[in-house]
C-alpha cells in the first residue's frame, strides 16, 4: 500500500466490491499514516463496509451456488493472479480431469505438489476410462464422473495447496482451452471415424 498514490488508496474505500476486507484494511491505515483524519462518522461507515465485505466473502455456499465460481474471485491488483475454480471445474468436466488437474497446477508454487495433482489427474482420467468401458460407455457417466474428479480437484487438493480462503483474480483461459481443443478434437475424430 505505501506504493500507492492517495487517489488510488482512496479507491479501496469507494468501490469496496472490488477489494477484499483485509486490502481494504491495509488501505485505511496506510491513509492513517499518511495523516488522513477520519471522523468518527467515516470510521464507523468504513468499518460497517469491511464487515459487510467479511461475511461477503465468508460465505460457504460454494459447490453448488449459482455464483460460486467466482466467489472467490477479485480484482484486487494485489490478488495472487489464479486459475479459476470454476474454469478447472469446467475443463475436467467437458474435456477430463487431467485438463482440470494441470490447470491447477499451475496455481500450485511446490514443485512436488505440482506433481501430485497431475499425478491425481492422471489416475482419476485412466480409471474412469477403465471403468467407462466396462460399463456402458454412456456419455452420461463420463460427465458424472468427470463432475465428481473435478470436484475433488477444487475442494481437496485446492484446499491443501492453495488455501480455501484465498481471495485470487481470474487467469484468463484462452491459451489452456485452444490447447486443450487442439488436443481433444484429434482424439474425439478418431474415436468417431476409427
């Protein structure tokens, strides 16, 4: 925040929507040792918006609430810069679990948790395709399926290596979903034709 102009520390306190409750926090001491005067008045207002923005993002409505795949979201520039939850939900879900895992991973800083979550999506992907062709291979069932390892990947391993409560601006997902056509279109013709 001390690198900061006063205009856009002032920000924080406008457009609280835009910011989490601990930036918002941060902003007003950072006016405070500026030697900004808040009265009594503006101090009780700004504490009630904090509050309000604390149960705001305190909600845990979070897997099956229409907004839940950007509850946690944020355009706080100081906001670590993630994969959504709800576009790894989405890739494991429309092109499989392994999509959604390296997704993740790209969210995960250790090396060797890294791994672990691609390992996961590896596993999961290959024993739903076993379990798929000892079924019927109803396309049904490898949604469902995919749903649930999706899931997993945004509540457990998300939980673990990221933190549930992390607050995170939405990585754009164009460059993961061209690749991820790129790869899925041959394999789907093939299955189709072959």
């Amino acid at each position: 925040m001390s690198t900061k102009s006063e205009d856009g520390l002032m920000d924080y306190l406008t457009n609280f929507s835009k910011y989490t409750a601990d930036s918002i926090t941060a902003a007003v001491d950072e006016l405070k040792r500026r030697g900004k005067n808040f009265t009594d008045e503006e101090l009780n207002d700004i504490k009630s918006k904090i509050e309000t923005r604390k149960k705001d993002e305190g909600d845990d409505d979070e897997l099956f609430a229409s907004n839940a795949w950007r509850k946690d979201v944020v355009t706080d520039p100081n906001a670590p810069l993630l994969y959504s939850k709800g576009a790894i939900r989405v890739f494991s879900i429309v092109f499989s679990v392994i999509f959604g895992a390296v997704l993740l991973s790209y969210n995960v800083g250790d090396t060797n948790k890294k791994w672990i979550v691609i390992g996961f999506g590896i596993i999961y992907t290959s024993l739903t395709v076993l379990l798929l062709n000892l079924i019927s291979s109803n396309i049904f069932w490898g949604y469902m399926l995919n749903t649930a390892g999706g899931l997993g990947l945004t509540t457990t391993f998300w939980n673990m290596y990221i933190g549930k409560d992390i607050k995170y601006r939405a990585k754009p997902i164009w460059i993961p979903l061209i690749i991820s056509l790129i790869i899925t279109i041959p394999i789907v013709l093939v299955v189709i034709y072959g």
